[in-house]
C-alpha cells in the first residue's frame, strides 16, 4: 500500500511513518495542507491519513479540495477532534473513515488495510465500460469517445491521444516523456518539444470548458477542472 501521512507534529510524524513502514506500507509524509494536495494531485496513493488541524489549509480544507477535482482515494481522518460534530464534518466533506488521538496502531493498521480493500472491491464491480466524468467533460472508456456538454469534442488524432492519455489516470500528472510517446509513437523525427504544440492547441480547445490543462514545472502535464482550483 502507498499511503500518504499528513501530520504537522513532527515527533507523531515520525514515529508513524517508521511504524507503517517496519509493517510494510510505503509512507511518504506532508506537514501543512498546501504540500498534501500538491502531492496527493500529482501523485495519488492507495490511502490517506489526514490530520484535521494543519497550517495553511486545514485537514477539512484539504479533503474538499481534493474531492473536488475528482480524487477518489479512501481517506482516513485522524485527529484529535473527536466530538460527533467533528466527525460528521469530517465524513461530509468526504473521509471515508475516522479515527481520534490517542489512537493503537493495530486498529490504525487495521482501518487502513480495511480501506483498502472495499476500494478495491469497489473498482473491480464497475464496467469496463464505464463512463469517467469531470465538469462538463464525460470520457467513455470502452470506445474512447470524449463528449464536451453532451457534444462530440472536436480533436485532432494527436489531441485525443494526449487527452486519452491524461485522463488513464485521473488526478495524476504524466510526464512529458511518456506524452511525447504516446502522441508521437515511433516518430523518431519529431522534436520533442512537439508536446508543447499539441498541448497548446488542446488548451485553447478546452478554454471556457471549465477544464483546465496545467503544466507542472518537473512533472508534466495535468487535467482538472477549474472550479477545483
């Protein structure tokens, strides 16, 4: 499991991530909210721990950005807040699961492999055929068509291999490298800044869409939608 840990007390930190990590998860860690849905959008895990009371944005803050721009990860809440209130606003912004401090380990483990698992259960009952949406823009994955407000978006064979290849993975970035490959397969005459062409012309055709093609300097290219913003 990959699982992101947001906590901005360094020692409680610390001593989860060597704990989860000695019982086999791979845990990278964020201290404020602004640095958690930086990493959490561009590279999204099987699970999140997040803390609610955080510097920037807050745990709450987070959740429903994240929520927002079509984050599906299963989301355990963990904090020190644990009146009814707390955990209903928790769960209504989206967590999954709640847990208060002080907390045992095992049960700590033993929720997120929970998780887990109804994640996956869950992914493996959709059709393959399943319609991914985001805004107004609605993919169907068995024929590969993309709809705008119901209409046929209008794409050149390069912009619907980029497009194809941004929305694979929904909420992570793609590098330019495995863009350039897969919009210019075997090209070996193209030039590599070829990429910034094609996504130029995609921005312009997505503007006023509500969709948003951002450039991540170091990590690529991502899709989402501008009111997540």
């Amino acid at each position: 499991m990959q699982l992101l840990l947001v906590e901005d007390d360094s020692a409680m930190r610390t001593t989860l991530q060597r704990t989860l990590m000695r019982r086999g998860l791979n845990v990278e860690v964020a201290a404020d909210g602004p640095s958690a849905l930086a990493r959490w959008l561009t590279r999204e895990p099987d699970a999140v721990v997040l803390d609610l009371s955080l510097p920037g944005l807050d745990g709450l803050q987070v959740l429903e950005r994240a929520r927002a721009q079509g984050l599906r990860t299963p989301v355990l809440v963990l904090t020190a807040r644990g009146t009814v209130g707390d955990r209903v606003l928790g769960l209504n912004a989206g967590a999954d699961d709640y847990l208060a401090k002080p907390f045992d380990l095992d049960e700590l483990e033993a929720r997120l492999r929970a998780l887990l698992r109804r994640s996956q259960d869950n992914f493996s009952t959709k059709s393959a055929s399943e319609a991914f949406v985001m805004g107004a823009l609605r993919y169907e994955k068995e024929s590969g068509a993309l709809y705008l407000s119901n209409e046929i978006m209008e794409l050149t064979p390069r912009e619907l291999a980029m497009m194809h290849a941004l929305l694979a993975r929904p909420g992570h970035a793609v590098a330019k490298e495995r863009l350039f490959s897969l919009v210019f397969p075997g090209e070996a005459d193209v030039q590599y800044e070829a990429i910034e062409v094609v996504a130029y012309r995609l921005r312009k055709k997505l503007s006023g869409t509500g969709l948003q093609l951002v450039t991540l300097r170091g990590l690529g290219y991502l899709l989402k939608a501008e009111s997540a913003a």
